[in-house]
C-alpha cells in the first residue's frame, strides 16, 4: 500500500512537471518557444 501511494505521488508530480514544461513552451502571442530541429541525415554515395 505504501509503495502504491509513492508511485501515485510521482506520477501526479510528474504529470505537473510535464504541465508546466508546455505552458512554458508556448509564449504570451502563442508562438512556441521551442522547437524541435531536425539534423539532415547524410546518405554516403559508396554503400
């Protein structure tokens, strides 16, 4: 029972960290603030 309110306590602690991560991302006129940049994969021409 007590292992099972710990993991209760970090999900609901997890879940608010999450929450405030994504209000943070999107700033007062909407735009997200972050952004996720895709690197370009480089295929070699041998193989």
């Amino acid at each position: 029972m007590k292992t099972k309110k710990y993991l209760i306590a970090i999900a609901i602690f997890g879940g608010m960290l999450f929450t405030a991560y994504a209000a943070n991302a999107i700033n007062q006129d909407g735009n997200q603030t972050a952004k996720v940049e895709k690197a370009r994969v480089k295929i070699p021409s041998g193989g």
